[in-house]
C-alpha cells in the first residue's frame, strides 16, 4: 500500500507543477493585452488550468502526507536523504497548500471585490504558493533526477522572465512596437 502511495504521490506532484507553472504563466499575462497571442490565449484557458493545478495539487498533498506519515510511523522505507529533511519539504509542501487554499477561496468568495483583499492580494497568495511548490519540488523531489530539476530551473527563470517583463511593459518602460508607428 505504501508503495503504490508513493507512486501515486510522485505522478501527482509531476503533473502538479507544470501544470502549476502553466497557470502561474497564464495568470501573468492574464490581463496584458500587450503579449498578443499569449494574452489570447490566457484568457481562454487560464481558469481551466488553474483548476486543474489547483485539483492536482491538493492530491498530491494529501497522498504527500499520507506518504511522510507511512515513512515516519515505519511502514515505508526512508527515502535517501534523512528524515527530518523529509519533513521539512512536506512542511514547505503544506504551507505551499495552504497558500493555495487561501487563494482558492479568496477567489471563490462572491464578495470578494467588495473587501480589500481583491484579486491581486488572491494572486499574491497563489504567487506564493508557487513559490513554496518550487522550493518544494527541489527539496523533496529530489529523486527525480536532474533532468527534471533542469526543466523546473528553466521554467521558474522563465516565469520570472515574463514577470519582469510585464512590471516593465506596465510601467511604461516597454512599449510595443505598433504604439510607436
């Protein structure tokens, strides 16, 4: 049984974090008409993927916990790095989570625009989720070789990348090339 948590939990946690960046992506040019086809694009899929990143990840933490408690009470073998290490990436993988939910339900709060944590303080919180996925993923999830951890290296500098990008095209630093004909 433990084994086939342990599988489950690692299928769900590399499926989780792309489609986690995915939704991190769509979110950042969400509502910046200035990347074009991207911009497009956002808008027709990023509530659906956030869906399904959201859906994804609360699987995997819940077999995540499941788990750490089989490799704590001794029914699982310890992974290769020790245990406490273990339970500080499920403690990063929780809190990760947690910031999830919250802006889960700050998002599907209806009155949400009526209170002073609208959707930036929501995105923010989600944005930080992230943040603790990648931390996360390149704490615990070091048995997936580095292959994968290159792949997560890249998308999060790429995600980063576009971040800058938008702060830069909405501070008026960038202007697209049709603004200046």
């Amino acid at each position: 049984m433990s084994q086939l948590v342990w599988l489950l939990d690692r299928a769900a946690g590399l499926v989780a974090l792309p489609a986690l960046s995915l939704s991190v992506l769509t979110g950042i040019v969400y509502s910046a008409d200035r990347f074009g086809p991207l911009y497009r694009a956002a808008r027709r899929i990023h509530i659906e993927v956030a869906v399904f990143a959201t859906i994804v990840m609360v699987v995997h933490g819940a077999l995540g916990v499941l788990d750490a408690w089989f490799v704590v009470s001794g029914a699982a073998p310890a992974p290769a790095y020790s245990t406490s290490f273990l339970l500080a990436g499920t403690a990063v993988g929780v809190g990760g989570l947690f910031l999830l939910i919250v802006s889960v339900l700050g998002f599907l709060d209806a009155r949400r625009f009526e209170r002073p944590w609208g959707p930036r303080v929501v995105h923010a919180f989600a944005y930080g989720g992230y943040a603790f996925a990648v931390v996360h993923a390149v704490a615990v999830g070091t048995d997936v070789g580095s292959v994968v951890r290159s792949a997560l290296l890249a998308s999060t500098a790429f995600l980063a990348y576009v971040v800058v990008l938008r702060a830069l095209a909405d501070a008026g630093v960038l202007v697209p090339e049709s603004a200046g004909a």
